[in-house]
C-alpha cells in the first residue's frame, strides 16, 4: 500500500513537472497566436462575411464566466492557444449580437454532448428562443447523437437534424447519492452530527445508511417539477403534448430507438449525414454547393463581456462555488465583502446585481458577506439577486439582502438550514492503527476534539445551542430581507430544499428571469435610461500567470488522481471535503443535475 502511495505520489511529481514544460510552451505559442490574430481581429472580434451563420458548438461545460480574454487552460494544452467561448455569458452575448447584426443568417447548434445544469440550459434556451424573433433560422444537428440536455436546447431550433444512425438519449432525471455511513463505521470513524432542520440532509450519508423518507420526499419534489419545468418546453417545441414525450421517455426508452422511428415520433424532422447537413446549410444561407460555409464562434462574434468600462455602470458580482470551500473556484467572502465596499464607495457604481451560483458553505462567512450586502444596500444603492443553477442554503443566505430576487424556473433554491459535524476518529487510532492517545489538561473541556476524541454529551448540548442559535440568525436574515415574519420562514426552512417555482409561491423568490432582467430592475432603480447603462463584471478574472499556472498544475494533479483511484475517486473527494470544511455550515447536500 504504501508502495503504490510513493509511486502515486512520485508519479504526480513528474507529471507536474511536465505540464509546467507543456504551460511554458503553450504560453510561447499562445503568444504567437494572438499576435498572429491581432491582423484579423479588430476591437476583440473577427470580421464576420455576408451570409454568415453563428456555429455554437455544445461540446463543453457551460461555465457561468467568461469572455474573449478567458483563459482556458485545457483549450491551451489541446493546442488551440485560443480562449474559451464555452461561458454563458459569451454565449448569451453572441446570440443576441446575432439577432440584429445583418449579415448572421441564423445559428447552427452542434450537439456533441456538452455539460451544465438546467438553469444554465434554461437561461441559454431563453436566449435563443429570443434570437427566432428576427425570424432567422435555428439548425441543430446531431452528428453521433443528442443528449439529453442538448436535445432541451435544440428543441428551440425550427429543425432538428439527426445521423441516420444516430440516437438521441432521453431518459428523464435522477439524483444517487453515495451514503458513508457503514464506511466509516468499518474504519472506526464517527460522525458527530449536530443540525438543525428535518429536511437538512447534506449530514445525511455520513449518520445514514440510506435516505431518509423527508430527503426523498423533497428530492422527488423538485427533481420531478424541474423535469416538468422542461418537458413542457421541450414538447411545447416539438408540438407534441407532454403526456405524449413523457410516454416515449417511460415506455420506448428513446436512446434505444432508430433514427428513422424518432423521426416519425417527432423527436427530430430530418435524417442527415455530415456532408448532407452541411448542404442544407448552405441552401439556408444561399451559397451554392462548392462554396465554403461561413461560420463565425461566439468568441469571434461577441464583445468581451469581461472588457472593462468607464464611467457610471451597474456592477454584476458573481458569487460562485462553495462558500469559504477553500478552493480558487470557489467564494471567498473576506475578499468578496472588500469588493462590495469598494463599489459601495465607487461613485461610478450605480447599482448592484448579485449574481449567486452556489450550494452554500461556511456560516460564518455567509454572515460577513450578508453583512458587507446590507452596508451597500444601506448606501442607498439598489441591490438585485439573480440566482443561477443553484443558490442554496448559504447561497440563499447571501441571497437574503436582496431587494429584488430573480431565478430561472428550473433554479435550486432555499435549504434554510444548518448543521455541524465533527468526525470522532480516536477509536480508529487506537483500534486500527494501534496507537494509544494519552492526555494532560487543565479544565473539563481543554481536550474537546482533540486527536478526534468523541466529545462528551454536555459538549454535544453546547455545539447544539451555538447551532440553534446559528439557525434562528439564519432565519431572522431570511424574514428581514422577504419582510415577513421570522415564523413564516421557519415554516418553509427546515432545510427544505424547492424548485425556483415552489420558492416563489412560497415567497423565496419575486420573479422569474436571469441576468439581464435583474440588471434591468436595477437600472429602474437607480433612475438610469433604458438602453444607456454600461454593466462590469466584478471580481475581475484573474489572468496572471502564475494563477494559471498553478491551475493547470491543479488540474494535473487532479487528473491523475483520478486515474489512479477510478470510481473511488468522487468518494475520496466528497469525505475530503467534509473533513476540511469548516464545522458549522449552511450547505445543501451535493446533487448533480447536469444535462
């Protein structure tokens, strides 16, 4: 075992020594590129020819941030040396410079397989189905096949194209979660479990051997009305009934069925091979047969929506990732607070939208940014919330100050709740490893937790009054921001976590929509023209070197770990976590719903 450990461990050593040979040469060529590209590009785009078609290729993540300055760093070790047009915000800001700029046709969406939850998804379908208003064409086309997600997305488009040999994988959703729980106790690992909140399950599979009946219940809830959220849309689409699309997901197990059978079910309208689907786009944009497609990316075609600004604007600040996780991905609210006084004290900043992606974290750190939030919204600065794919617990905790809340249907939202959890490892010391743990102290409680002793009950007691005492915050923040009473939000918290839908008749959200329905609120507010704002994205992406450098070193390390430990690797990362967050948390449970 400890054999494997060192060549683990030495195998990483030269990995990351390689890749910072790969970083320094693909920041040479990088270099080059974009010098090269500087003849043809003027003020951060491409020049864009007559009869043009705007190619969104679904092959990545779909990330929240980006624009034609992100750097990503797998895009440079592919090769490409060219930044990343995978971001919803580039994606967003393409397609609506398309819509109005003459000379883009329509947009042809390739589906080969790309990740993101369904707000994102959602968020991007709005945008397209806002682009059809021109009354260009939308193509979608499945070269190998559509996933699920995808095919979401395409269901916008007046025709979906589909390899005759090709599937589409629909299938409906699903939530597994690994419970530790017999796990630990195999190793001689207790988790000592103090929460607050019936619905509070992100404690679940560390004292659980499986789900509880309140956790399935609420999981089934928004997981079923989220799915419904988009077979509606999806058959709304293909004008098919619900019912209809519902029946083929239950009893024909589409991914299964032929090409030629999902065309006569309405799932796709045209069989195409590459070269077929490449003629239908040039009759659509008017070319003749030996003429080359004009096709534009995102990146070419849109501004860059991370391009500073001057002058009075609207500030977007994104807070996404885990709250205090640790990680550059995710929110430092020390930081993040610094920033929300820095606007608050910026003449040009006129208004504020926060923009909140994330399952929640750190109690403590919530309060400090809720606190910073309250300072700006005191300033006499209006304050909008836009929620992405998720603004949980912590996530809605931040979210409180807001005076306006915005979130797309198929959000995840509330889980007002919180917990601590303290591993009590000292028998598995003793008992595995052999190891005896003998103690000095001065008072009662000096060895509380130490080397992983199990705390005592009058110690449980006091860790259960701080986290009551945690939660009635938690719940006095919620009242406040929603202008309700502290009782009514105890009625809907209890951990509970709902779909953006049930949050907003239950008063969690005010109203549907995204990003530019926030910023457009907080515009009105501030009493600035329709169509006269400038927004700025805040925190500023950081393109020094070094963070590159050390996130590509990351995800190296990260790579080969996986390769090394397989499934077992998401496992050993989820009780990693958990052992070095911090002990009282406002976190929703881990739940992938990518599509």
């Amino acid at each position: 075992m400890m054999k494997k450990f060192l060549l683990v461990v030495c195998g990483s050593f030269v990995g990351v020594t390689l890749a910072l040979i790969v970083f320094v040469v693909s920041a040479i060529v990088m270099s080059i590129a974009m010098v090269g590209m500087g003849s043809s590009v003027s003020g951060g785009r491409a020049s864009v020819e007559k009869n043009s078609i705007l190619h969104i290729d679904l092959c990545d993540e779909i990330t929240e941030r980006g624009g034609s300055g992100e750097m990503d760093m797998l895009t440079m070790v592919r090769g490409s040396g060219i930044p990343s047009s995978s971001s919803l915000a580039t994606l967003r800001a393409a397609i609506k410079e398309a819509k109005t700029n003459d000379k883009i046709r329509g947009i042809y969406l390739e589906c080969n397989g790309s990740s993101a939850s369904p707000a994102t998804r959602e968020a991007l379908r709005k945008a397209l189905a806002d682009f059809k208003q021109s009354g260009k064409f939308i193509y979608a086309y499945g070269y190998e096949g559509i996933s699920q997600g995808d095919y979401y997305l395409a269901t916008v488009a007046d025709s979906i194209f589909l390899n005759p040999v090709g599937m589409v994988d629909l299938h409906g959703m699903a939530s597994a979660i690994p419970y530790f729980k017999k796990l630990l106790d195999n190793v001689g690992v207790e988790m000592q479990v103090i929460r607050v909140g019936t619905f509070k399950s992100a404690v679940e599979p560390y004292m659980l051997e499986q789900m509880s009946e309140a956790n399935r219940l609420q999981t089934q809830v928004y997981m079923g009305n989220i799915w419904r959220e988009m077979t509606d849309s999806m058959a709304a689409g293909r004008k098919i009934s619900t019912a209809t699309l519902n029946q083929l997901v239950n009893d024909s197990l589409v991914m299964t069925m032929e090409a030629a059978d999902l065309q006569k079910n309405h799932i796709v309208d045209r069989l195409a091979y590459a070269d077929e689907m490449e003629d239908a786009l040039k009759r659509a944009t008017d070319l003749k047969e030996d003429d080359d497609l004009r096709l534009v990316t995102p990146g070419d075609l849109a501004p860059d929506v991370e391009e500073s600004v001057s002058g009075d604007h609207i500030a977007v600040l994104f807070a996404e990732g885990e709250i205090d996780g640790g990680s550059s991905d995710d929110v430092d609210t020390e930081k993040m607070s610094e920033e929300i006084r820095r606007m608050m004290k910026d003449d040009n900043v006129k208004g504020m939208v926060l923009r909140v992606n994330s399952p929640g974290g750190s109690a403590f750190g919530s309060e400090q940014m809720w606190k910073a939030l309250e300072d700006f919204k005191e300033s006499g600065k209006p304050l909008a919330v836009s929620m992405g794919d998720l603004a949980a617990s912590g996530g809605y905790y931040i979210s409180a100050p807001g005076q306006r809340i915005f979130a797309e249907r198929t959000t995840i939202t509330g889980s007002i709740g919180i917990f601590g959890m303290i591993p009590a490892y000292e028998s598995a010391i003793k008992n595995k490893l052999g190891v005896n743990i003998e103690t000095v102290k001065t008072n009662e409680n000096a060895d509380m937790g130490v080397m992983g002793r199990k705390l005592t009950e009058p110690q449980l007691a006091a860790l259960q009054r701080m986290v009551n005492a945690g939660y009635d915050l938690f719940t006095r923040r919620c009242a406040e921001g929603r202008h309700v009473t502290q009782d009514s939000i105890k009625q809907i918290a209890e951990g509970r976590v709902w779909d953006a839908v049930s949050a907003h008749e239950r008063g969690l959200v005010d109203e549907f929509g995204g990003i530019d329905e926030a910023v457009k609120w907080v515009a009105q507010q501030a009493g600035l023209k329709e169509g006269k704002y400038k927004t700025q994205n805040y925190p500023a992406l950081d393109e020094d070197w070094r963070s590159l450098l050390s996130m590509m070193m990351q995800q190296q390390y990260e790579a080969k770990l996986r390769g090394e430990m397989g499934i077992l690797y998401e496992y050993h990362q989820a009780l990693m976590k958990i052992l070095g967050r911090d002990h009282l948390l406002c976190l929703m449970e881990p739940v992938d719903l990518s599509l």
